[in-house]
C-alpha cells in the first residue's frame, strides 16, 4: 500500500494528504461503479476523496468509507480526509448551512475535513441540467453572507476546515478581511486601498488576526478618505453584484465554519485577482483554492498569490480531462511531456503528477482502472530533473475549462475575460 506524504498541520487544518481521489466524472459514472473504484482506491492506499453535490457522488464516497471500516481497511472515518464543496445554486447566505447539513446526510458523516465555495456564483435556488439557463446566474455574488454560514458550519462541528476554490488574489485578501473565527485580534486600518500588505505578513507570522477599521476609507471624518467610496473599480462591482460598495458573500462560508459545519471552507476556480479580493475580505482564511493545474496550465500567477498568502493550491486536471466536455487533449498529446516519460521509463500521467507534487501542489486524480489507481501513486520515489522541469516550464498554456456556462449578459460575467479576470 502507498505511503502518501501529507501537507503539515495547519491552525487552519489538519493534515491533507497530497495526492486526492477525485470522483467528478461526465458522463455520469453508476455508484455501483464508482462506490467499488473508491473502495479499491482505499485498498490501494489513497486517503483524501474529494466530492461534491453537483457531482452526485457523495453517497458513493460515504459508502465507500463505511464499507472499508467494515472490512477493516481503515480503523475510522477518521483515516480519510473527506472535501465537498457547497454548489452554486446554495451560495446564498441562508442556504450554506442547509447545504453542508444534506451533504453531510448524503455522505452519511458527522463532518467534513474541508468544504469549499465551489465557483464564485450564484444561481437561483434549484436543480438545473448543464448548460446552465442563462435566466438562472444572480447578477450578484454575496461573499459575506456566503462566508458566514460557513464559519456557522465550522463552529457546529460539521466542516473541520473552511476554505476557498478558484478565487482571484484580490478576492481572498476581501475574505480575509471579513472572516471572524479568530482568537487574536490587530485592529488597523484597513480597506482595499490600503491593504497593509506588509502589516499582514507580520501578523500572520505571530498568529495575530488582523481587523480592520475604516473599511470604507472614513469619508467624511478629520483623518479618513473619500478614496475607497470614490473608488471606480469599487462601484462597478457594487453595480456588478446589486451590492452596496460595502457589502460581500463570504460571511455565509464563514458561517458554516463557526457552525462546524465545515471544518475548512475554501473556493474554487477563482481567478487570482478574485482570490486577492476575497481575502483582503475574510476573517475565517480560506484554507484551500482548488483551480484547474496541469503542465498546459501551470496557474503561475495565482500559484504566487497563493504561496504568499498561505493558501494550498489544489489542482484538478491534472491530465487535462481528455474525453470529457470540458477538457482538452493537449496535455496527453504533448510530445514534450511524451518524451520526458520515454525518457524516465514512466507513463506520461506519472510525469504531469510528479510535477504537481514538485510544485507543493495537492493534486486531485480521477481514474476506475486499478492499474491506473496504482501508477498514479508510483509518483514519490523519483524526481524530475532540472532539464526536465525547463522544459515543462516552456510548454505553451491552455486553459481547458473556461467557464463558458456561467457567461450570461444578464450575470456578472459577460465574457470568459470577466470571469478569469483577463487570466485567459
């Protein structure tokens, strides 16, 4: 069996495997099928199953989990780390906690180890088939309200951890500076123009919660600004979301995670500059971004915004979801990645996965054939060499899911350059 290395132990969350099951599959897989590869996959070593609603896999995963205690396979519940994530239809303030509650039922758990706001949208409450109406995507996102049913989650116990997926650099400085589950607290000025980006840096280092007072700049007082009101970029989203200027999503997240609903809440496919948003929001930090990563799309950028705020990248894709609506043959077809395996005597699934690993990446693996389940654990034992890794570094990038569903005139996203933020 695999001996997996894991990410370190957090005040954010606990030990993560970093190599991840993923169960989304188009088209949709039977859960005999799928709950047998998940119960295969635990024989085989893999400890981290990442799910959610709209993949209509969480039963699968739970029964998975169970019959493996049963067998022996794993002493608990407690050997897995579990990730589901909170679906765009129930990104509103008054439905995460709802959410978390019937995903845990569907799993057939107590907790979650991670749960995430899964794309930066909201659609009208219901259940749609892909492509999505275009009638059903909110012209607003409410972060703040968002984030407070996942803190909600996180304090009843039902979420371990909370977290992010996909959010932009500046959508997850927003986050950071609303979220509220912290024990210390640094109260300083703080707005989006005026970051304190050195400041949060020294008290994240000292495990001291930074606060922020004038969030709005203080217009109209002796020693404030009419800068953060005045603010364009500030008002067009304001317009963009149906929100004051001073108004956000990710409170709802937060919720779930005082609630304990969530251990971890997190975003995924979230644009750098949205993750810089969110976390100059949030109190509770997201723990995890969980964005498309393969060696055709190395998410450079955003792997920076990460790295310094302290958020674990988590890739899906990492083969490019050859077959699938959504994804691309770039990454199997490479002649440079096709090379390199010859080369190495590997198969070219186990280059791309490699260099996830090398990049402090927790990747997300998706495969029902055991001997693909065992090579993608055959990954820890050898190394990549430094010509090899230049030779990655070149390839050319192409993003394989661009979001086209939640494209809409009537949304906040009119264009694929809206929605990645011009990252495209």
């Amino acid at each position: 069996m695999a001996n997996i290395p894991e990410v370190p132990a957090s005040e954010l969350i606990q030990t993560m495997p970093r190599v991840g099951m993923g169960t989304a599959a188009f088209p949709f897989t039977s859960s005999e099928d799928t709950t047998a590869a998940m119960l295969r996959a635990i024989e085989l070593g893999y400890r981290h199953f990442d799910t959610a609603r709209i993949y209509a896999t969480e039963g699968c995963v739970g029964e998975a989990v169970a019959e493996a205690v049963r067998r022996g396979l794993i002493a608990s519940r407690a050997d897995v780390f579990v990730t589901s994530k909170i679906w765009c239809s129930d990104l509103h303030a008054d439905r995460v906690v709802p959410a978390a509650r019937e995903t845990l039922r569907n799993l057939g758990m107590d907790y979650v180890d991670l749960l995430l706001v899964h794309w930066p949208v909201s659609l009208t409450p219901g259940n749609y088939d892909f492509p999505l109406p275009k009638e059903v995507i909110l012209p607003s996102f409410d972060m703040e309200g968002v984030w407070r049913g996942m803190e909600e989650c996180h304090r009843l116990g039902l979420a371990r951890a909370i977290g992010v997926s996909n959010f932009s650099a500046k959508k997850l400085e927003q986050l950071l500076s609303l979220a509220a589950v912290r024990p210390a607290v640094n109260q300083v000025e703080v707005n989006p123009m005026w970051q304190q980006r050195t400041l949060r840096e020294v008290c994240r280092r000292e495990g001291v919660q930074l606060c922020g007072y004038s969030p709005l700049g203080a217009k109209g007082t002796p020693w404030g600004s009419a800068a953060v009101m005045d603010s364009g970029v500030l008002q067009d989203i304001a317009r963009a979301k149906g929100k004051t200027l001073a108004q956000g999503v990710w409170r709802g997240m937060e919720e779930c995670h005082r609630l304990g609903l969530a251990r971890a809440i997190g975003v995924s496919n979230f644009s750098a500059k949205k993750l810089e948003q969110l976390l100059s929001l949030a109190a509770v930090r997201p723990a995890v971004n969980q964005v498309e990563v393969n060696p055709m799309w190395q998410q450079r950028t955003l792997r920076e915004v990460c790295r310094r705020e302290g958020v674990q990248l988590c890739g899906y894709s990492p083969l490019g979801a050859k077959g699938t609506p959504w994804g691309s043959a770039a990454v199997m077809d490479s002649g440079v990645l096709q090379d390199i395996a010859r080369a190495k005597g590997k198969t070219l699934a186990q280059i791309c996965l490699r260099w996830l690993y090398e990049q402090g990446d927790v990747l997300l693996v998706k495969t029902y054939n055991e001997k693909r389940m065992k090579e993608n654990l055959d990954i820890f034992n050898w190394e990549l060499t430094d010509e090899e890794r230049e030779r990655i570094s070149q390839l050319p990038q192409l993003r394989g899911l661009p979001g086209l569903e939640f494209i809409s005139d009537h949304g906040p996203y009119k264009s694929v350059e809206d929605l990645w933020d011009g990252d495209v």
